[in-house]
C-alpha cells in the first residue's frame, strides 16, 4: 500500500528495494514508469489532478528527496528512506550495464543528453546506450517512433516535472520500451554540466539550499517547499 502524503501515494522501499523493483518492471512486459516527486512536485499535484493522475498513475513513485520523508514523518506515516531519482537511475544503470540492456536518453538542451550517455557508458562499461534527443520538440510522434525504432529497453525521460510524468503516461506504451523513468535535471548532471550538491549538504537534508545558492532563480519554485510544510500542517490537524 502506498503512502498518501497530500494525495500523492509514495511507494515505502529501501533504495535497494526500489532498485530492485526497477529491475523487475524492466523485465516485464508492457511498459511501465517511475516518477519521483519532491514537495514542490507534490505541491504542483495538489493544483493540477492532470499532474496528479499521472503522477499516481506511474508503477514506482519515489521520494525524490528529504522534504517528503519529512512530511510523511508528520503525517505519522513514515517512509522508510529518501530515495532521489538521480541516485535510483545511476543504480540501476549500474544493473542494466550487468545485464546488457539499452538505454535511451530523452530530454535537457541540444547536446546535453549525447554527451550524459558517453559519459554514462564509459563508466558503466556493456551499457548500451540506444539513442538520444533534446527535450524542445514540439510533435511527440517522431521521438516516440525514434525510441521504438531504437528497441531501447528503457528510456530516461528529463523534461522537468508535470511534463515528463505527462508525456510518459501518455506515450509509454508507444515507445516500446518496458521502463521510462522521470528524472527531471538528471541528464545535466550525468552530464557533468551542473554538479549534485556535496554529500554534506544532503546528509543534513539541505541539498535544497545549496542548489538555491548555485541556482537563485529558483526561488520561486523552491518557495513551494515551506507551502508544502504548512499543508502537511493542516493536514495533520484533519486527520488527528
Ligand atoms: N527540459 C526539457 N524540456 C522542456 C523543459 C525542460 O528538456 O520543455 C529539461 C531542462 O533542460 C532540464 C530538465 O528538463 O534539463 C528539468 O530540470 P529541472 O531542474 O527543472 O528539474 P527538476 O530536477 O527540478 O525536476
């Protein structure tokens, strides 16, 4: 059973477990997709039931960071441990590279996700890597036909949050492939053009404000976070 923290369900699994279940979709036929929403994401699905129900549609929802374990903790619902989006895509990489699977990078500026898959491949050796596209087109019917063409077994689906979790609902099954996951910013990362906050910062929960300090105009967004909290406050109260 999933964990509801304001109407988005949370999958409570270890990253092991997680990673696992990762695994086993992508040996499953049909096809299948993992979101992993942080509270601004959550705050987004409050707003929107479209987002929502693609969002709660989707086989693994993960908590993409400490905001969420935090809100489901109030809520006297814990979930068992952060399991962001980026570190659940480099594991299973890890496993997909062991199996010989393929995969297929969808999203972020022209060249961006090119350039994440070499570097993927040269660190995950027997990674293949199926094919790549930028995350600006307007016409989902060729990118959908370039993945299937490709016959990639997973597709990394980076357009940024409700947009990714949108797309894959709707064009999963198209693309032929038995995994998408939505990871948002990841493709800039794997490709080393932005840099994930030192393990310092994340082990204090405070990832968030370093990527606030690198990147001040998210302020915006990021001011979804103390209105998530002050919403898992009052939700608190109508379930006491
Ligand atoms: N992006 C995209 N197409 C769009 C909008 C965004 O490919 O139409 C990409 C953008 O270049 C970035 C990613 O989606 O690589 C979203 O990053 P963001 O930091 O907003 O995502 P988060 O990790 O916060 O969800």
């Amino acid at each position: 059973m999933r964990i509801n923290v304001l109407g988005v369900g949370f999958d409570n699994l270890t990253m092991a477990e997680a990673v696992a279940e990762g695994q086993r979709l992508l040996n499953t036929a049909g096809a299948h997709y993992v979101a992993t929403p942080n509270p601004e994401i959550v705050e987004v699905c409050r707003e929107s039931e479209e987002a929502r129900a693609a969002v709660n549609g989707a086989d693994l929802v993960l908590p993409d960071g400490i905001g969420v374990i935090k809100g489901a903790a109030m809520l006297g619902t814990p979930l068992k441990e952060k399991t962001p989006g980026i570190e659940f895509a480099g594991h299973l990489v890890e496993k997909m590279a062991e199996e010989g699977k393929s995969l297929y990078l969808l999203g972020a500026k022209p060249g961006v996700a090119e350039e994440a898959g070499e570097r993927l491949r040269a660190k995950y050796p027997g990674l293949k890597i199926a094919g790549a596209h930028d995350g600006y087109f307007q016409e989902d019917a060729p990118v959908v036909e370039a993945i299937r063409q490709s016959g990639a077994d997973c597709v990394f689906v980076c357009l940024g949050a409700p947009k990714q979790e949108l797309w894959m609902a709707k064009n999963g099954e198209a693309t032929g492939a038995h995994l998408l996951c939505g990871l948002g910013g990841s493709l800039d990362v794997f490709a080393g053009r932005v840099e994930r906050a030192p393990e310092f910062w994340s082990r204090h929960g405070l990832e968030w404000f370093y990527r606030l300090c690198k990147e001040p105009s998210r302020i915006g967004r990021m001011m979804k976070l103390p209105l998530f909290l002050v919403h898992v406050k009052q939700e608190k109260g109508r379930r006491k």
